[in-house]
C-alpha cells in the first residue's frame, strides 16, 4: 500500500495508466484513483477473499501485493473501458439502422470476477479439473483430480 494516505489503494493512477492500451485513456487521475478505491473495497469485502487483509499483512515478500496492484489495475481498465458494457455495435447508413448489443443485462460496472479471485487466492495445490459449490476452505477429497480409469501408473492412491 502506498505510503501517503492520499492514496490508499495499492495500485496508483499512474500504474493503471501507464498500462493501458487503446486510444480511449483517461484523463482524470482523480476518477481513475475513485474506481481503485472501490476496487479494493470491493476485493476486501469478497466472501471468497476473506481473509486477503489479514494476508496482506503479513506479506513479507510483498508478491501478495502485487497480485491486488495487478487485480485493482484489472478491475478499473475493465470497467472503465467499457462502461456500457456493450459487446457489439452495428450501423447502417440506408435505411438507417442502429443496434448495440449488451455483453450482460447483469453487468455492474466494477466486479470482481473469478480471474481475481483465482489471482489472489489462499488455497494451495492444484484445483484444475475440479468444480465444487463448497466452500474454499472445505479439503478436498482424496481422489480429487485422480484419473481413475487411467493407465495403471496413475491409480488413485499409487504414489511414483
């Protein structure tokens, strides 16, 4: 987090600037400093990131840090780039035709997606493959990404 509590955010304006891409950049380090803070407040207040500030705190090696820069800098381009959330646009000259298609009638404008939450995760080892509605905190169970009708060398429970 930076230093001066004019910015409470761990990615800065200018961070989030420096990155973009396209010719539709912000000019207004205030709004985009805005959109960080709710950003963060909105990563913090995450169920599935409970215990983020905790972690956070103790991030020695501030790579924790880092991946929240890269999160908040994700968050405010996505919205920010496209805040109508419009997925395609279509016109004609004759007879006059003009349509817009929205990506989602859901969309909020800044939300956490699970790309984020993946990014700043607690839990360990590998999950891929696997889909539960348990919480993350739950273990997993033993055969979790066993391939168990395989070749023999990968039966559950036999170790190399």
């Amino acid at each position: 987090m930076a230093d001066d509590d004019s910015n409470p955010t761990y990615a800065t304006p200018v961070y989030v600037l420096d990155r973009w891409i396209g010719s539709d950049k912000p000019t207004s380090i205030e709004l985009v400093q805005f959109w960080l803070t709710e950003a963060q407040d909105l990563l913090f207040s995450d169920r599935e990131l409970a215990d983020l500030e905790d972690r956070l705190a103790v991030d020695v090696s501030g790579k924790l840090a880092k991946m929240v820069m890269i999160a908040e800098r994700r968050m405010v381009t996505r919205a920010m780039k496209n805040p109508d959330n419009i997925r395609q646009v279509n016109s004609t000259t004759g007879p006059y035709t003009d349509s817009s298609t929205l990506a989602t009638e859901t969309f909020t404008g800044l939300e956490v997606t699970a790309s984020e939450r993946d990014l700043l995760s607690s839990s360990s080892g590998s999950r891929a493959g696997t889909a539960s509605t348990l919480p993350h905190d739950v273990p997993l169970h033993p055969l979790a990404g066993a391939w168990v009708n395989g070749p023999g060398q990968w039966a559950p429970g036999e170790q190399d």
